[in-house]
C-alpha cells in the first residue's frame, strides 16, 4: 500500500474520530466544547493555507493556525474534557494525513549533470541570503563556477558571456524578475536551468516545486536532479516566468515610493485613476467570447493559470506545464455585443495560447514584479515545454497546489477515491515527464 493511500486512510477514519468526538465533547462541556471545536478547526485551516502562501499572508495564516490550535489546547489544559482532549489531538493528526495524501512528488527524467554549470547569485536580494547561506561557497563544493551580479552589472550580458565562454548549465539565486532573464537564455541555447530560491518571495520556486526553507539543497539540482520541461510565457518577446500586471497595479508600482509605502501609493492611485475625475486604464482586448472588451481595473496576464478566490491554495499555479497562458480581468468589462449576450461578470478568467492588448499610450506594467513600460500593442503567446528545469530529487517538483481539490466535497471525495487505490493523480504524474509539448486551445475556467 503507497504512503499516499495510507495517509488517504488515515485521515479519513481520524476525520470520521474527530467528528463524534466533536459531537461528545459539544454536548459535555457546552459551551466550552464548542469553543474548543472551532479553534481546533480554524486553527487547523488556517495553517494548511499558511503552508500555500507567500511572505505576509504566510507569516499570518501561519500564526493564526498555532494561535487557533494553542488556544484550543488551553481550554482543553485548562480544565477541559478527556474528548476534548483527544479531539484536538485528532484534527491535528487528520490535518497532518490530508497534507501527506494531497503532496505531489513529480518524478523526474534521469540526465546526466552539467560539467560546467555556472550559478549567477545576486548578494542584495532575499535580504542576503546569498550571503547567509554562504552560496558561493557552497556552488564551488558542487562544482559551480559562481557569478556574482555587482551593483550595474548587466545580467543578460553576464549569463551570455559565460554560456560563449563553455557554461553548458545555468542556475539563478536571485528574484524572479533574475530569474526571467537566466530562463529565457537557457530556453535559447536549450540548456538545463536551476532556480535557487534566494529572493524575497520566490513565487516561480514555489510554483516549480522548489522547497523554498532549502536554499541551499537547491544547489544539488546540477549534482544528482532530475528534469522536467516546463513552460515559459512572453509579451512582446520579453520573457516571464511568472505574471504581468497592467491596470491599477501596475499602474501604482510606476510611483516614486512605492516600495517603501505600497498600501499608501495604491490607495492614492486608486482615485486618479479609477474614479470620476480619474483618466481610466485605456485597455482593450478580446475576451474568449469573440468580443472587444475594456478593462475596469486591472489584467492579469500569468505563464499558466493561477488558482484564484479559494481559501487554500490562492495565488499558486496547479501547473506550470498546461501550454496555456492564464489571463484575468479584474472589474466590470464594457464592449460592444449583439443581443441575447450573457451578463458580464466583475470578474472573469479564461485560459489561451495567445491575448493581446491595444492602447493609444504606452502601458504601464509589471512584469514579475518590476515596474517597466511596454509599447502597444501588447502580444502575449505562451511557449510550451522550452525551459528544461532541473529539479533536487529532495524536492517536491511540483506546486503545492497540484494535488489539492478545489473545495471540501471534492476534497472528500478524492481522499476516498485515493484510499480505494484510484489515485487521480497517476496518469497526471506520468504526463509531466514527457518533454513533447501539447497544442493547446481557449477555454474559459
């Protein structure tokens, strides 16, 4: 029996526990009992969508979760029921199964390693996490020629210098924006590609399937990784590995003190922008539907889609392999359109292989996470299977989300259907391995 379907077993029969117990310590030490069940439930939730997230709406789901689990802990020590007791012992054992069961651990292709990787690190990003974790030092014990990236220094040109000068792998510690850059030089000369999570967020890491608490481990992609080919997307040949923002967004980044006041310079930007007297985000693009639409606040064009609007698992992309660019259109779309046309929702989110974006000016963006401006019009295509990522066997190769469901009766019933020994998830496994690309086609999701 896999460790997958164990854990699919274990939680559901430690689920089924903790709800009796529920019932018997609600009904033994009312209203206390009940007090002790939410905090154990919320607590629990709040830490499995903690592990999900990044920088601060981590660092909160995360100490929401120890605070929901330790106040329930205190009521039960303060006086609390044996059932209340062991309820709260089995929300955490069930909590910990389910995350078990719904890991990915994508296998990957067997290559032989790079006999002469470089690894170009940034010092200043991640807060110096180059620094702290001694990087260079340890890519020379793995047989890395370290790059550093000096104040000035042109990074494109520092990456294609080395790939002339014999480099046959390339691997990046730095932010994403970095991170771009080394990917799309790696894509062009079809060499393999490391992504060691030493920025901030490190969002392309997570999404990858990089253990972003292991900098470090990283490094071990270019020793004994495995590969797999992933997609990279681009907007007017500029290549991203994660998103780019117009709109409201990208219109507030563009400001003079963004970084040091962001919550402030958004909300400024907000009325110059979005209100009566405000000038408008003149963009305009074709929604799947055929039709011309303009934006209301803000678009979202991503390299594969992201999982939106769902407490567990928002914000990450499920893959990152599907050939399809994710596009979202944040506020109430206006177009022209005959009769009989459905009502437009605020929110809408489809996926494509291709979007483009017209404006009379220059457009305001971000792209993956930098502030810059792009001359309309703006031609988004994805470009499937290019890189060749190497991956630490250590690590999961996946996004955290690839595995989860999209809501409790789905996640109810996949955890069934992998105790029976259905996984759901094996063919998907196998389907990531292979490097040919598929021929994607629109659809809205």
């Amino acid at each position: 029996m896999t460790r997958r379907r164990l854990a699919a077993l274990g939680a559901l029969l430690l689920g089924a526990g903790a709800l009796v117990l529920a019932l018997v310590a609600a009904v033994q030490a009312f209203p206390r009992g009940l007090a002790v069940l939410a905090l154990a439930a919320a607590g629990a939730a709040a830490l499995w969508a903690g592990l999900l997230r990044t920088g601060l709406a981590r660092a909160a789901e995360l100490t929401a979760g120890a605070l929901g689990l330790g106040g329930a802990l205190a009521l039960v020590l303060g006086g609390g029921t044996l059932a209340e007791l062991l309820l709260v012992a089995l929300l955490a054992l069930a909590f910990a199964c389910t995350r078990t069961a719904f890991a990915v651990h994508v296998p990957l292709l067997s290559m032989p390693p790079p006999r002469r990787p470089a690894l170009f690190f940034n010092p200043r990003s991640g807060g110096g996490k180059a620094e702290r974790f001694g990087l260079a030092r340890e890519a020379r014990e793995r047989g890395y020629e370290p790059i550093e990236l000096a104040p000035g220094t042109d990074l494109e040109r520092l990456v294609r210098d080395a790939v002339a000068a014999g480099a046959d792998g390339l691997a990046m510690a730095g932010g994403d924006g970095s991170q771009a850059i080394v990917a799309a030089i790696a894509a062009e000369h079809e060499l393999p590609y490391a992504c060691v999570p030493a920025g901030t967020r490190n969002h392309f890491a997570l999404d990858l399937g990089v253990d972003r608490d292991d900098v470090v481990g990283a490094l071990d992609a270019f020793v004994d990784g495995g590969e797999r080919r992933v997609d990279l997307a681009e907007v007017n040949g500029r290549v991203f590995v994660n998103n780019v923002s117009l709109g409201l967004y990208a219109e507030a980044v563009q400001r003079p003190g963004y970084r040091e006041a962001k919550l402030r310079t958004l909300l400024a930007t907000m009325p110059e922008v979005l209100g009566p007297q405000g000038r408008g985000l003149d963009l305009r693009w074709v929604g799947p539907d055929g039709h011309r639409h303009r934006s209301g606040a803000a678009v979202l064009v991503s390299n594969n889609r992201y999982r939106l609007g769902r407490a567990v698992g928002s914000g990450t992309r499920p893959r990152i392999d599907d050939g399809l660019l994710g596009v979202t259109v944040a506020g109430a779309p206006t177009g022209r359109g005959g009769r009989g046309r459905l009502p437009q929702r605020p929110w809408r989110e489809w996926t494509a292989p291709s979007f483009e974006v017209t404006a009379h000016h220059p457009v305001p963006a971000g792209i993956d996470g930098e502030a810059t401006m792009l001359a309309p019009p703006l031609r988004f295509r994805i470009r499937p299977a290019a890189l060749r990522v190497r991956i630490a066997r250590a690590h999961p190769g996946a996004s955290p989300s690839a595995g989860l469901p999209s809501g409790a009766g789905a996640t109810l019933r996949t955890l069934v259907r992998i105790a029976a020994g259905r996984d759901p998830l094996a063919a998907d496994r196998a389907a990531r391995t292979s490097p040919i690309p598929r021929t994607p086609a629109t659809k809205e999701t």
